[in-house]
C-alpha cells in the first residue's frame, strides 16, 4: 500500500454508504455522539471533487429513520472514528515541497536566500516543480485536506497546473515581484501567467488568485494593479503581510536585514527606498492597495498593533496564521507568543489556520502537510477553543479562497468536499467530540470506490 493509499478509507462500491461513526462534527456546532451518516456519491458529488460526498441524512445512532434508510445502504461500522469535514489549507506553497525543511538558524532574510537558492537548484524545470506539487498534495491528502490556497512560485504556470490536475480543490495563487523598475516587468509577467492559466486550468476544481509577495518585495504599484485585476475578474488576492519585526523596521528606516538581502539581489535603490519608507506600516500599505480585491487574505500578520488589527477587520480582510511555521522561523518572541492572534480575535478579524511550505515547518511534521497540526499547537497553549479552531480549518478558509462555506459541513442535501475520519478520537470524548476531532493524529480520508 502507497503512503496515498494508507491515508484513506476505501469506501465499498455502492450507490450509498451508511456510516456509523463514534462520532459526527463540523464548525456549525454539530456534535453527535455517536452518529449514522448516510452518504452518496452522485454526479454532483463527482463534479465537486474526488472525495465529495452527498449527504443524504445524518442523525444518532437510535433515531428509527435512520434503521429505514440504512437498510437501502451498504454499511461501513467506525465505531472508533469520529468524522468531520475535510480540511482548508488557506496558505501552503506546494512547489517547495521537495526542498524539504530548511534550517532557520541565521534569521529570516538568510532563511529567504537559502529559499532561493535551493528553489534554483532543485526545480530548474518544469517537471521537477510538478512532481514537488504532486508530493505537496500527497502530504495535504494524509493530512484530511481537500482544498488550499496555494503559492504558485514567482508565477510558475506549471505549478499552477499541477494544482489544477491533482485531486484538490481552491485557488493558486500567481506569485509576482517587483520593486521600483522592476514593477511593470512584475506587473506583465504576473498577467502573462495568469492568462495561460486560464487558458489550461483542467476540471475547473482549481481557480486563480493574485499574490505580491510581500509589502517588501513588491512595489505600490504593482500590488495595485494586481488588485484591480483581481476586483475585475473577482478572485482573491493574498499576500505575506508583517511576517516579521525585520518587515516594519525597514518601512520605518530603511534599514535591517531585509534591506541588506534586497541590496545583494540588486534590488534596492533610491526610488524602492522612496517607495518602502513612506512613513505607513507593512500592513496599512497592503490594505491600501488590496482595497478593489472582492477578497483580501493577509498571511501571517505577526507583527500587528491593536489599531492595525482593528483596520484590519474593517477592511474586511482574513488573516491566515501558519503558527508553527513562525515559531519555526523565529518570528514570534518567546515572551508573546500568540498573543497577536488573540488582539487580532478581539478586534473582529475572521482567521483562518494554514501551514505556510514543508521549507518552514519542522522536521517531525513532514509525514503530513495540515493545518490540524497548526490547531493542536494552538490548543495546547490555550490560544483558542476547538470549535473555533476548526471552524479555521474550514468554514473561515473557504471563505476567504471564495470557495462553496456549505461543502464543509454537513447537512442533508448538501454535497461536502470531503469525509475525513480522525482515527481513535472515539475513545477521547471526555473533553467533547470537536475537541477530539482537532485532537486527533491520525487522519483518513473517506475515498469513494469510483
């Protein structure tokens, strides 16, 4: 058995399946204990994705319709398992799955270098980025996801295709740069591989978004005209935003080791300078110029005040936090921890939960690639209850990437993206079903026999 293979349950053939389950949740506040779900796979089902399902009905295990219904169905018992939605990865980049983890030791401009560099040596060509894709979506798959929001590198089309040929939904995001001179070239080439994108996007599962880079690396200019191309068509755009304090001290003077790396890709000038040092943080810069975007998603956001966070809510942007990725990348002081997600809570932002690349995650997490490993890290430090977090990990995410809220939870009639099953989670209810959901280490996804 492949390691795909060992990451979901095979569902028998038939025209419809009746589960019972230790267990039933979804971020609406379904809870049931135990639970019948009764499930089929009809043409809609197989137009949303491979692991959609039709939810035909649900309920507990002694509700009598249920005896009635389950008889015109081939059973499958999981007594041990309780069942939620599948997951959203709102922010991962697929293509650097193959670099593996890279090491954070020499702050985060060295670690953006070595980013660099490793991405030319290791996926020069077109296959080498498609086979990297394709290993990013096995990981997602072992970890219950369904659906990303995924960083299609420096507008690398044939990242964007693999996405669109691979069993996951959501959006690709066209990745673009672009500072002082270097912003009109950013500007085309972004369009440029935004067009053959949708000259060639497959089933349709996967749809485009914009991404400048990053307040730093991607001029005024350019985020503006992304943006208004994203307010026309009506895609989202994303962008990593007050990643780090590095971020907000080259907005305010010129200087750090963000300037430093600008300046050894020849990248810096009088006119950047003008246009970074406009005396606005990273992230009132952002919200400027993401204004026209029907969907603004602000990646990271670690470094925030109370006044930006409010901005931020008003704006009506997501925030999409990839926690252990920043603890990773030595952005969050050991004192504060997560305290900026709870300012950004308090202010009304919506936040989705994700895992930024492989390249930024530690060592013993690269089995799988989820976002559920980001809500147990934030569990244990009592940053959030469970509902809240998995309402993070897939009402909130698909949302923000404009996909269907509704193919996430379950409710008769409606077709979910996915069916995932957390593994030995029925025999840790004494703190609630959602909170052994989110608990859970291992993770399957129901795959239909067609």
């Amino acid at each position: 058995m492949s390691g795909k293979d060992a990451s979901m349950i095979h569902a028998p053939k038939a025209d419809r399946l009746f589960v019972r389950a230790g267990g039933l949740v979804d971020a609406t506040g379904l809870m049931l204990t135990p639970a019948s779900l009764l499930l089929q796979r009809d043409d809609e089902a197989r137009a949303v994705g491979p692991f959609a399902w039709r939810v035909v009905a649900l309920g507990g295990e002694g509700h009598d319709s249920w005896r009635r219904l389950g008889g015109q169905a081939t059973p499958l018992e999981l007594p041990e398992v309780v069942l939620g939605p599948g997951l959203v990865n709102a922010h991962t980049h697929l293509d650097l799955t193959a670099l593996g983890p890279l090491p954070a030791a020499g702050g985060f401009a060295a670690w953006l270098a070595s980013v660099r560099q490793a991405r030319c040596e290791a996926l020069a060509s077109e296959e080498a980025v498609a086979g990297s894709v394709q290993q990013g979506v096995e990981l997602s798959v072992a970890g219950g996801v369904v659906a990303v929001g995924d960083i299609a590198g420096r507008g690398e089309t044939a990242a964007a295709r693999a996405l669109a040929r691979s069993s996951l939904l959501g959006v690709t995001f066209i990745e673009a740069f672009g500072l002082g001179e270097g912003e009109e070239p950013g500007v085309q080439a972004a369009l440029q591989s935004l067009q053959r994108f949708e000259e060639d996007r497959g089933e349709g599962r996967v749809g485009p978004g914009m991404q400048p880079h990053a307040p730093y690396s991607a001029g005024p200019g350019l985020f503006a005209r992304l943006a208004h191309e994203a307010g026309v068509r009506g895609i989202p755009i994303a962008s990593h935003v007050a990643e780090s304090a590095e971020e907000r001290r080259l907005f305010e003077t010129a200087s750090g080791p963000l300037r430093t790396l600008l300046e050894e890709l020849g990248l810096w000038s009088d006119e950047v300078e003008r246009q970074v040092c406009r005396g606005r943080s990273p992230v009132d810069c952002a919200l400027e110029a993401m204004q026209p975007a029907p969907r603004k998603l602000l990646v990271h956001c670690n470094d925030v005040t109370e006044e930006e966070a409010v901005r931020i809510a008003q704006a009506g942007a997501f925030v999409v936090a990839c926690p252990r990725s920043s603890l990773q990348l030595g952005h969050l002081p050991e004192e504060e921890r997560f305290d900026h997600l709870q300012r950004l809570r308090r202010a009304g932002v919506r936040l989705c939960v994700a895992t930024d690349s492989v390249a930024s995650l530690p060592a013993q997490s690269a089995d799988r690639l989820t976002p559920l490993d980001d809500a147990q890290l934030l569990l244990d430090k009592g940053v959030f209850e469970p509902l809240a977090l998995l309402a993070m990990l897939t009402l909130t995410p698909a949302e923000a990437l404009g996909l269907e809220p509704t193919r996430f939870a379950f409710a008769p009639g409606q077709v979910v993206a996915g069916v995932t099953a957390a593994h030995g989670a029925a025999g840790r209810l004494r703190g609630g079903p959602v909170e052994a959901f989110v608990r859970a280490r291992t993770l399957e996804l129901l795959l239909p026999a067609d």
